[in-house]
C-alpha cells in the first residue's frame, strides 16, 4: 500500500479537504477501479422499492473530481464509500465509517450545507399570517409522510411570497433546502417539463439523468436521504407537478400555482383572497411611509378602492410614491386612471393578468369578456343569457374560470370578478370583441332581468306594465311563491339596479323603464324608496328622448309614490300631476298605476 494509515478526515478544514480526504482513502485502498468501489459498495433500496447501487460509478467519478464543490457529498454517499474502501483494502472498517460521519457532520454544522436556492424573503412580509400558520403548522405535523401544501390564487395575490416566507421559517427543520419555478405562468419562457426540473434540481448531485424515471428515482431518493424541503413555484397543473414531490418522511414541499391543483391529493390546499382593505393599507405604508398617507386620508381610500386589495398592485403604487417623493397621492390616482399605470417596468399587472388569460381555452376566453359586461356578482341563469349559451356549458366555462382564479365563487352558484380583473376584462372586451356579440350578449342579460323581474313582481299582486313584447329567454326565471320572490329580489337587488343603469347606458330606452317600472313592487314592499327613486331617474331621460310618453307617465306615476314614501311630497304632487297629464293626452288615464292605493292619496 502506498499509504500506511487512512486519512483522518477530521483534519478536514472545508468540503473540498474532505473530497480531497475521500480521494486518498482510495489511494490508501491501492486505488480500487470505480466498478470495484461499485460492486463493494452493495445496493439500496430506493424510495420507489427498486434495488439500486449505493455507490454508481457516474457517481463516485463526480463527488471525487469535485464536481459538487463547494457542497458536500451525501451522507449515504461517504457511508457506502468509506466501508467500500476498507473492504477494498481488506481492512475491517471498525469505527472508521463513524470518525467519517462525525467530520462529514462537522462540516455541514459549521456552515457547509448545500448551498440554497431558495429566494429571499422579504422584510415587509405582511396580511398573510394566517395562511402563514397553517402552512407551517400542515408540514411540522405530517409525521411519517411527505407533507404537501398547494398555494392557489390568481396573479399576483402574493403566492410565491408566502411560500418563500413559509420556506425560511421551515428551513432549520430540514437537512436540504431547495427552489425551482417551474415558469408555469412565464412571458418569455415555455413551462418547464418535469424532466428538465428534476434535471435542474439534482444538478448538485451527480451526472444528469438519462431520462424521466431515472432523475425521479434519483430525486426521491435524495429527498429522503436530507429530509429535504422544497418550493415549487408557478407550477401549470397536476400531471407537472407530480414527479416533482419530495418523498420519505420529514420532507415538505410548498406548491405554488395560479389553479387550483384538484388533482393532488392528500395536500393542505391554501385558495389566496386579495387583501382587506386594512391589510392593504399596512402594506401601503410599510412601502411608501405614514406621513403622505395619512395627509390626504380620503385620496387614500380612493386609491385603497383602486388597488382592490392585489398585493402586486399594492406592491407597485407603494414603490411609486416611495421613489417619487414629490407625488402626492391624488397624483398617484392620475397615474392609475388606466390599468397599465400599474407597472414598474419589470412587473405589470396587466403582463400578469395576460398569462392566465392566453392559457385560458378560446370559448372560457370569450366568457370571460363578456362577463365585464356585467356589472356585479352574477347567478348562473344570468351568466348563461349573457353569453347566450345553456346553462351546462356555462357552468363548465365558470367553474374553468374560478380554477384559473380569473373570477370568484362567493357563494354556491354565484360568480365575481376582482375590480382590476373587471378592469382588464372590459379593456380585451373592447379590443377583441366583435360589436354585434357585444350586443347581443348586452340584450340577451337585460331581457333575461326584465322577464324575470317582471315574472316575480306578478306575484306580489300590485300593477305592473303589461308583460315584455318578445320571446321571453330560453332559460326562463320560474318564480315561487311570495316569500321566496322576495328573497330572490334581495339577492339580486344590486344586479336589479345596476341593470337599469346598464339598460339607459347602452341605449334599451325602452328596457330601462320596463325594468325600473317592473321593480316599483319589490321596492314598496321592501322599503327600499332610495334605491326606487334612483331607479326611475336613471330611466326616465330615455323615455322623453324617444318619445315614449307610455312609459314616462308609468315611471313618473312611480315616482311620486317613491317621492311621497319619502316625505317629498311637493315633488311626488308634481311627478303624479304631469303623469296624469300624459295619460290624459295619450288616452291611458283608465289604466290603473302600479300602487293605486297610495298614489290616490298623493
């Protein structure tokens, strides 16, 4: 032999003495070929159940040309390698593959651990403490599994934040620490195939693989060597993800990804809402400061309202008043008036938006613009007329919608959409959308509210105009008895009213007074004499601008009862005597108004 003693690797001041440590114990051996070290080495079990070699040769020629400097070879690794090389020299390793192990473990404490790929966190970390605790609280107790969470929401709710702020706090419990976007929702690059993230994740850890059940074999078994915890960030779907989780007990792994992933089983799923407005404002201030805020508190609630609680936006109107020190927040507001104010030149929130919605299938994209028309949380026999398809087939677009986190699902069959993702929507709708589907994706949500109102109102038993001329829709509103009519109109009261104003916006005089005309019921028996006089003035102008004297005697003759339930009496005495006029006029006095019985006393 050319070396008398073996080396004693705690002379091992740094990973690279300890390679160059392992390099001499072969020498010390009489240099065994790589294959010999091999066939000593034994085999394994890996995680998959499969027998490997401890010690493949690929393997044993990378750690010992130092091609994992400045990181250390794997535990697994110096235990198989030493006894492999005291075998060789038929020596009986005693307690050497211990001394080993206990330098190998000197090294690693001292701070020679697999260098981390995992971004930086954040000082201004904030509003997600909650969501912070489950995470932290799932993986510290999956025990003897492989714990899995799933951080869903649409783009930029802060998503990868919270994962790398979950994936520091977690680092100390685990032996290996590693990040990989899988550039599922990426501008300028295709999404990663789990072939080539595996490829990027085991780069430290011996030649690449040949192919896709060689690099998972080899992932599994080096996750459950190091107990190793990992991020997966912007990750497409299921079928990318799935060779990528971690496996043995003690590792973790953090999933990121704009849908919701309902194929992954057995994980904590996390669904991200944009902020509240108070955490907004927290976030605000940690960016931009206290004193400019709190100078123009109204300005601020304007510009709060704007954001709509999306971390990035928050994010990007803070850097702008931090960086622009002369701005006031007013000025801000000018900026933001258009949804690309909301950019940095790096980050956008419509760039954002866009990669969720060029993934999107071309008829859910369609859906999706047509639902800006809309003007709040919508049902799904509204959602079906507005895009004038049956009600299946628009329940599968809007359930494709909310795993793509491009709208909500605030209640069992109820769908919104944020203000900026309402904003961006109404931006493509009026660059992409044909006029003729605009409108009659406008005239086919309008008739569906008027026949429905109108339908409801009759069962309330006061006067209404006579029924809508025209087919009434496909999918027609069936209305039951007067309590449940009832709560159907408090449901859909916002929607109601929003829908007259979209009715005198786009022109359908004669909707917009029908429908006003057709909520006066709802609204006597409700009280609700604010929201009806809003009602006929909003319809009202239209009437006179084509002339429609039928329907301006009808909504003026509602007024006044409005205007008397109100204590304005002078007006409602005005609003009742011209709407006698015109029915005198016009040969319509016979005809009863809708509430009779308190319009006499006007």
């Amino acid at each position: 032999m050319g070396v008398r003693q073996p080396p004693d690797p705690s002379t091992a001041a740094d990973p690279a003495a300890f390679v160059a440590h392992l390099a001499e114990l072969r020498a010390w051996a009489g240099n065994p070929s790589l294959r010999t070290l091999r066939i000593l080495g034994g085999t394994t079990v890996a995680n998959n159940g499969d027998t490997v070699d401890a010690l493949p040769v690929s393997t044993i020629s990378y750690v010992l040309r130092g091609a994992r400097l400045p990181q250390l070879p794997r535990r697994s690794f110096v235990d198989a390698y030493v006894a492999a090389c005291f075998r060789a020299a038929d020596r009986d390793p005693g307690d050497a593959v211990a001394r080993w192990l206990d330098a190998w473990r000197a090294l690693r404490g001292s701070g020679a651990r697999p260098a981390s790929t995992l971004p930086r966190d954040i000082g201004d970390f904030t509003g997600r403490e909650e969501q912070l605790a489950r995470i932290t609280r799932h993986l510290d107790d999956s025990g003897r599994v492989a714990g899995v969470v799933a951080v869903s929401g649409m783009a930029g709710v802060g998503k990868t934040t919270l994962a790398v702020r979950a994936a520091h706090r977690l680092a100390p419990g685990h032996g290996d620490v590693r990040f990989v976007d899988l550039h599922g929702h990426s501008t300028d690059r295709r999404p990663r195939t789990p072939f080539e993230a595996l490829t990027s994740l085991l780069k430290t850890d011996g030649p690449p693989p040949s192919d896709l059940d060689e690099a998972v074999a080899r992932w599994r078994t080096v996750t459950a060597a190091a107990k190793t915890l990992v991020v997966i960030d912007n990750c497409l779907d299921s079928a990318q993800l799935e060779p990528l989780l971690p496996s043995g007990p003690g590792c973790a792994a953090v999933v990121t990804s704009r849908t919701r992933l309902t194929g992954l089983d057995g994980a904590c799923h996390i669904a991200l809402d944009a902020f509240t407005p108070d955490q907004a404002a927290r976030l605000l201030r940690e960016i931009a400061g206290d004193e400019r805020l709190d100078a123009e508190p109204e300005a601020l609630g304007e510009l709060l309202d704007r954001l709509g609680g999306l971390p990035l936006a928050v994010r990007l109107a803070g850097a702008k008043l931090q960086h622009r020190p002369h701005w006031t927040v007013p000025a801000l507001l000018g900026q933001l008036a258009r949804l690309d104010g909301l950019n940095d030149g790096h980050r956008s929130v419509p760039a954002a938006f866009d990669l969720s919605y060029r993934q999107l299938p071309a008829s859910t994209r369609l859906v999706f613009r047509l639902l800006s028309l809309h003007p709040g949380e919508l049902g799904l026999p509204a959602a079906a007329a507005l895009t004038g398809t049956c009600p299946d087939e628009t329940w599968e677009e809007l359930e494709t919608l909310t795993d793509a986190h491009m709208i909500e699902q605030p209640a069992p069959g109820r769908y919104a959409m944020h203000d900026l993702l309402a904003d961006y929507a109404a931006e493509r709708r009026d660059r992409e959308e044909d006029p003729d589907v605009r409108a009659a994706a406008v005239d086919g949500l309008l008739a569906w509210y008027l026949h429905a109102a109108h339908d409801s109102a009759r069962v309330l038993g006061l006067a209404l105009p006579p029924a809508p001329a025209g087919a009434p829709p496909a999918e027609r509103h069936v209305p039951g008895d007067r309590e449940a009519v009832l709560a159907w109109f408090e449901t859909e009261r916002a929607n109601l009213i929003a829908a007259v104003g979209l009715a005198a916006r786009e022109g359908r005089r004669e909707t917009a007074w029908r429908l006003a005309a057709s909520l006066a019921p709802f609204f006597q028996v409700c009280g609700c004499k604010i929201d009806w006089v809003g009602c006929v003035e909003t319809a009202l102008p239209g009437t006179r601008e084509s002339g429609d004297e039928y329907g301006e005697a009808w909504l003026l003759d509602s007024l006044g009862t409005a205007l008397r339930g109100l204590g304005r009496v002078r007006e409602a005495v005005t609003a009742r005597s011209r709407a006698l006029e015109i029915r005198a006029r016009i040969g319509a006095v016979a005809e009863l108004p809708h509430n009779r019985a308190t319009t006499d006393s006007t």
